[in-house]
C-alpha cells in the first residue's frame, strides 16, 4: 500500500519512492551503470589487443623463447622452401628445452594456408641433429585441409641450409635462410 505525499510522489512498502507505479531504486540504477562501463571497458580491452595483433590469428605468432635452451645457435631463424605441389613453407626455430615447442611451420598452398608447431624431442645428437615430436595444426584455411605431421629431424648441411626429414621413404625438404629472427 503506497500513502501520497501530494506531489505525485507515494512511498511504496518497501520505502521506495514510486513514480506512476515504477519503482525507481537509484541504487541499482548506478549498479547498471557501473556493470554496462565495466562491460565497454572490456569489450574496449579485447577490441585494442585484435587491433595491435593479439588475439586469434590465422597466421604464426613466434612466441619470445626463454633465455636459455639446447638448440643449437645455427638452427635459430627462419628458414623457407618451395614444396613440389604444396606451396611455400615458412619455418621458425626458437630456442627451447627438451619438451617446449620450438618449430613453427606455416604452409601456404594455392587453396590452403596452415600453421603447424613441434616440440624438441630430446637434446640435440652429436652432430647437432634435432628430433622433432610430430607436429599439431594450430589453424588453417580450411582446417580440413591441414593434417598433423608425423616426427621430424632437422639437420644443418654443410652449405648452410637447413633439411627436414620426415618418416622413412617421405622426400626431405631443404630451406635456405630468409632472414635473422
């Protein structure tokens, strides 16, 4: 039951003032407010990291490594190689530990663009040959197109490329350097 005050005003039960029947509690109406900037704020947030190229991305993001690691300093950098019938492959190899992922593999084909990782296997062999775990799709366009890999070596040649060797009977890829990283 609401008593009048004689200016459009009446108290409701509850000791609230009521405006044609409404209930005007200026108390959640500030909790509204505080809940709608908070949620700007963080639609704001997640719009400036896509925009400064954070976030989900179909293409590979080399994740600084740690300081110290087992790959051999001649590894380090990306490599690239012309594949017969799949395009242009672009690897990445990371310093990193037994276990971390250290290889980025990014194939671009005609129709198909994916990304793939590896972790190091064990320490590098004598001779500096690094085993690879077989390697995880990340992303691709279209995902369908991307298959995972199976477990690879790499190894420097003596003129300074760089061959990747799959599963026995599989051809081996040679990259040359495209650049320091």
């Amino acid at each position: 039951m609401a008593v009048g005050d004689g200016r459009g005003w009446a108290v409701g039960a509850y000791g609230h003032p009521e405006v044609d029947g409404e209930v005007r509690d200026r108390r959640s109406t500030w909790l509204l407010v505080v809940v709608a900037l908070t949620v700007a704020l963080g639609a704001g947030g997640t719009l400036f990291t896509l925009l400064r190229g954070g976030g989900v991305s179909d293409t590979a993001t080399v994740v600084p490594a740690p300081a110290e690691g087992v790959v051999p300093e001649g590894y380090l950098g990306t490599w690239e190689a012309r594949v017969d019938g799949a395009g242009t492959h672009r690897l990445t190899v990371i310093q990193g530990r037994v276990g971390e992922r250290v290889l980025t593999l990014v194939a671009d084909g005609a129709d198909q663009h994916c990304v793939f990782t590896a972790s190091l296997l064990r320490k590098p062999d004598a001779d500096g040959t690094l085993g690879l775990s077989a390697a995880t799709v990340t992303s691709g366009a279209p995902l369908s197109s991307c298959a995972p890999g199976t477990p690879t070596t790499l190894t420097l040649t003596p003129d300074h490329h760089l061959k990747r060797t799959g599963q026995p009977g599989t051809p081996a890829v040679t990259y040359s350097r495209s650049g320091p990283d």
